[in-house]
C-alpha cells in the first residue's frame, strides 16, 4: 500500500513565523504535490514537482515555497505565515507508471496562524 | 475560469436510495477522471476513475458515468450506505500534459439513515 505521511496533523504558528510542513512517500513515486483545503473552495494546487529537485508552481503559489533534496520528501515552506493561510494543507505523490493519474494523498495537517 | 465544476454543494439521500453527484467540465482535453471522497481530518482516498475511451465504469456499489459530448461525468452509489457520508472531488487530468489533477470544490454528501 502507499503511504504518505505528513510531519503534523495539527499545528498552530504565529504571524510572521517560518513554517516548515513535511510530506514523505514510500513508494518511489516521481511526483509530489501541495495541496491546500478551504470550505467552498476544493483543493487548490500550491506548487508540485516532478523530480528531485525540481519544482513547479500551481494555482496558488505566493507566499509559499517548496523544496525537494530526495525522491521520497517535499517539503512546504511558509516564509512568513499570516492568517490567511490558516487551512488544511494535503501532500500526495503519484507516478506516470501507473498511467491512471491517480494521486495518493497524506492525512493532512491543519495550520492555524495566529 | 473553473475548468471542473461541482455545482451542488451538498446532497441529502435516504439510506438504501441512489446517490447520484455530478460534475461538469470545460475543458476538451481532458481525458482522465476520478472520484475522490473525503472525510473530515483525514486526506482524500481514491474511489474510481474513468478513461475518456469509456462511457462507464463500475466498482461496486459505485459507477462513473462520462458524457463526453456534454462533458459531464456523475457518480452513482447504490444502494447509499451512511458510511458513505463524505465530500466527493471530482478530478480531471489529460494525457500528454503535467500530471497534474484539476479538482472541483466538493459534494458533501450526507446519508440518512
């Protein structure tokens, strides 16, 4: 089974803070994803790479940043959290082996700024 | 421009009766499409998916119905069990580009028992 882990499920930072959210896959995937979850707005892509070292930008990416050093790790940087980017943040990895697009997403971790 | 849209934000269904959550899309080169549910504090699990060479695809108690012509797509569970309450994603990706998945805002979808 695939297994994508998240560093927290819960965290609550303080306006202006760095925010570091962790994601690892076990399954060797090539892709990885950042994804943000608000009421009434569905999943909203933030950045998502598809190497090491390699990154693109999604829907939403201002104020965000990423880096991926190993296959397995993507990590989400808030280089200086605010209120409005309190939410529910998902990572998911996939592989264009499989050929179904199907993404494997974490648990999620809810950030709240204060 | 929303490219995936799930107009109804929630729907209420009586255990044992059909469920059927609908998605529309707008862009023509999408060719992949999947279900995703939800339930809250937990990431979205993978339902079923459908390729756009088919018309339907079935996995249980849950079947993907696509209408390429009026690029619509539904999803039908029978009979609905109140386990199934949960947001439903729709998702739609193309070939040949990113591997990226375009989702649309979510059904809450709440079953009676």
């Amino acid at each position: 089974d695939v297994k994508v882990t998240q560093s927290s499920r819960y965290l609550v930072k303080r306006t202006g803070e760095k925010v570091f959210l962790e994601c690892v896959q076990d399954m060797d995937h090539e892709n990885m994803f950042w994804y943000r979850q608000d009421p009434g707005l569905g999943l909203r892509l933030i950045y998502f790479s598809y190497d090491v070292k390699m990154k693109e930008k999604g829907d939403i990416p201002e104020g965000y940043s990423v880096s991926r050093e190993k296959k397995e790790r993507f990590s989400l940087i808030l280089e200086s959290a605010s209120t409005n980017q309190t939410s529910m943040y998902l990572c998911a990895s996939s592989s264009p082996r499989g050929g179904t697009y199907e993404q494997y997403f974490g648990p999620g971790t809810r950030l709240t700024v204060t | 421009d929303q490219q995936v849209k799930q107009n109804s934000p929630s729907l209420s269904v009586q255990e044992g009766r059909i469920s059927i959550l609908n998605c529309d899309y707008t862009n023509s080169m999408f060719d992949y499409f999947l279900w995703y549910k939800k339930y809250p504090a937990e990431g979205p699990t993978f339902l079923i998916s459908i390729s756009s060479i088919k018309d339907k695809n079935e996995d249980g108690r849950f079947t993907v119905f696509l209408n390429k012509s009026a690029k619509h797509l539904s999803l039908h569970i029978v009979p609905s069990q109140p386990g199934d309450s949960a947001v439903y994603f729709c998702a739609a990706s193309s070939q040949g580009g990113s591997e990226k998945l375009v989702f649309g805002k979510g059904t809450k979808l709440t079953v009676n028992p």
